[in-house]
C-alpha cells in the first residue's frame, strides 16, 4: 500500500512517527492482520513491525488480539482523535501544575537571586536588546508593564496610542490596580481614549514630540526607531535597555513639550 508523503507528515500531528504511521494506515485499510502481513502491506521492515506495533498499542492506536498468530485491530480514527486530545489536555495540566510549583520553590528563590546579583555586576550599557516586527514588540511592552512597580511613561502616536492601549489592556489594568503612575503621551489624545478605559490614565497631548517609547519605573526603556504612519507592523523595530540615565532624559523631554 503506497500513502502519500504528505499524507504521512499530516499524521506526525498525533504523535506518530513515520513506521507507526505506516502500519496504522495498512491496518485501517485491511482491519485485522498479522504483523507479517502489515509489514509487506506497509512496506516496513519485519525486524520493526513488532516493536512499532507495540508502541502502537501503548498509544492507543490498535488493540492486539492474542492467539496464534497474534492479530491486530485498528481503534476508530474518530476515537483515536478523542482519546490523543485528551492525552495533550492531561500533559498539558501536568506541565502547567509544574510549572505553578516552581514559582514558590528554593529553586527559583536561588535563580532570582542569581539574577538580581548578577545585574549589579553589569554596565547599565551592556544591558540591551533589539526587537522586530510589532507583535514581539508589544510582547515585551506586556513583560514591562507587568514588572512596574512605580511608573510608566507610554509615548506614541496617536493612532499608535490606540493600538497600544488595544494590545496592552489587561497589563495596564492590573498595573492601576497595584498603584502604578501611567502616563499616555501623544499629540491630540483626547477623553474618548480614557471613557472607553477602565484604567486610570493620565492623558497628556504632545503636539511637538513626534516619538514612540516606554519608560517604566525611571529606570527601563523601550525605543520604537521608526514613523508608525506607513509602516509595515512587520518591519517595526525598537531597542530595550536598562538605563536611568536615559529614563531620566525622556522624561524630562516630555516635561518640556507639555
């Protein structure tokens, strides 16, 4: 029997590999056999049939039916789907219950405080990083602002302002709700942006700063480097550092374009 490569790749999807791809297909097709015959039908070699035939069964693809010889029986595609569905759902529980117990352990205590001292060790300069395409950029923004503990300084334009509040919702409601200063910084914002929000912003129109950054807790900042207006969201990049120097300096520039 002879299956699409295509077709083979598409079941990789359920965990199987190219041999129990293979012989699960030949079985489907033939509904009981032998591994004999599976191999010949499924062109695997008889020295793997049983192995990948056992693993099969452990996964839940085929019941073996004892005797002599041993025969096997394909489990229903619909059933198979079922039960590979449930199989993520659990690993996926398990892995989430994990990675929930790790945050409280000594191991991550050790890790932070690994961290924490490491960084006292390092030139604000050296601490930076660059990123592209507009969808990793408000990622780092949601990273940002769920750190903040004092203050953060949003500046774009206006129609980046809306996009970034769009994007950036939830994280800016649970840094109001901690007691975090916002600020939103853009020419002509207007009181539509703080009615359709929940959180308590504080709207400042800039008519003459024409820049897109975030400054959070006066110390990190994140630089957009270039115009929104006819930018493909692709194509965006922006510069993250840690530097109160510079934090201090853009804040200051948006005091004297009030």
């Amino acid at each position: 029997m002879i299956v699409q490569l295509d077709f083979l790749n598409k079941l990789k999807s359920l965990g199987l590999n190219s041999y129990e791809a293979k012989l699960w297909t030949a079985l489907l097709s033939l509904g009981t056999s032998t591994a004999g015959e599976l191999s010949d039908v499924a062109n695997v070699p008889r020295s793997r049939s049983y192995d990948v035939l056992e693993g099969l069964e452990k996964k839940g693809f085929i019941i073996t039916r004892v005797g002599k010889p041993i025969k096997y029986l394909a489990i229903p595609p619909e059933e198979v789907l079922d039960r590979v569905k449930q199989k993520v759902k659990n690993e996926y529980l398990d892995k989430t219950k994990s990675m929930d117990s790790l945050k409280e352990s000594d191991m991550m205590k050790e890790l932070d405080l690994l961290h924490i001292k490491g960084v006292d060790f390092i030139e604000p300069s050296d601490i930076t990083g660059s990123l592209k395409g507009r969808d990793k950029i408000y990622s780092h923004l949601n990273r940002m602002i769920k750190n903040a503990e004092k203050s953060i300084i949003l500046v774009s334009s206006e129609e980046g302002i809306k996009r970034k509040l769009d994007n950036l919702n939830k994280s800016l409601e649970k840094a109001n709700s901690k007691g975090v200063n916002i600020n939103i910084c853009a020419p002509h914002t207007n009181l539509k942006i703080k009615e359709t929000f929940k959180t308590n912003l504080n709207l400042k129109n800039i008519e003459q700063l024409n820049a897109r950054f975030c400054v959070v807790d006066n110390k990190e900042v994140l630089l957009m480097l270039m115009d929104d207006k006819e930018l493909h969201e692709d194509l965006d990049v922006a510069i993250w550092l840690n530097s109160p120097f510079l934090a201090n300096s853009l804040q200051t520039l948006i005091k004297l374009n009030q």
